[in-house]
C-alpha cells in the first residue's frame, strides 16, 4: 500500500492567523495522520512579508520535501461554516477526507477553498 506525504503551507505566518484557522489545521493533521495512506504530513511558514514570494517559497519546499500533495491555505481565512462539524449541513463530508479522496482519485486535481 502506497504511502502519501502531505504539506501544508501557510504564507506570512501565525502572525494574523485566527484562532478557527489553528483549530481546523489540528483536525485536519489529526485526519490526515489517521488515514492509513498518509505517511507525514509537514509544514512550511515562511516570514515573508510578500506574499507571492512566500506562496512561492511554500512550492519549493513542498518539491524539496518530496511531498505528494500541498494544501496552503492564508492564515486570515475562516474554515468553512458549513460543513458536517458546524452542524449546519449535515450532508457536508469532512474536508480532509473528501478532498484526499478526490486527489487520489485525479493524480493531477485541485481542490479550492477549504475555508
């Protein structure tokens, strides 16, 4: 059974990161660390104050990692409202779970707005 390596990059930092941010990246490494195809999952925060540059730098750690997959997300953003947790949509998957079978699924997909 194959297994995967995961990065996760959040550009400029915990300095403007919200709180909902910090709990959602806790459930989704707990997730992920769970699954049974999941080797690692890493990290990257960059001090970088332009953020293009530090998307950038995220990438590149990601390849020099040797990572499978990359989820960066902003650290001003709020995890989705709506999902099975918020109890708001009960129908709603839980992202990690949902997201990492669509990418295994499509070897060169995308998954957009996780918050």
């Amino acid at each position: 059974m194959r297994k995967y390596k995961i990065c996760f990059g959040m550009p400029c930092g915990w300095g403007t990161c919200k709180p909902s941010m910090v709990r959602w990246l806790g459930e989704f490494t707990s997730a992920a660390l769970r699954h049974p195809f999941v080797e690692t999952v890493g990290f990257v925060f960059p001090e970088i104050g332009r953020i293009l540059q530090a998307r950038n730098y995220i990438v590149r750690e990601t390849i020099n990692m040797r990572a499978d997959f990359l989820l960066m997300v902003d650290p001003d953003m709020d995890p989705d409202k709506y999902t099975r947790g918020a109890g708001k949509v009960p129908q709603a998957l839980p992202f990690f779970e949902s997201a990492f079978q669509h990418l295994l699924q499509n070897p060169f997909g995308m998954v957009g707005a996780p918050a």
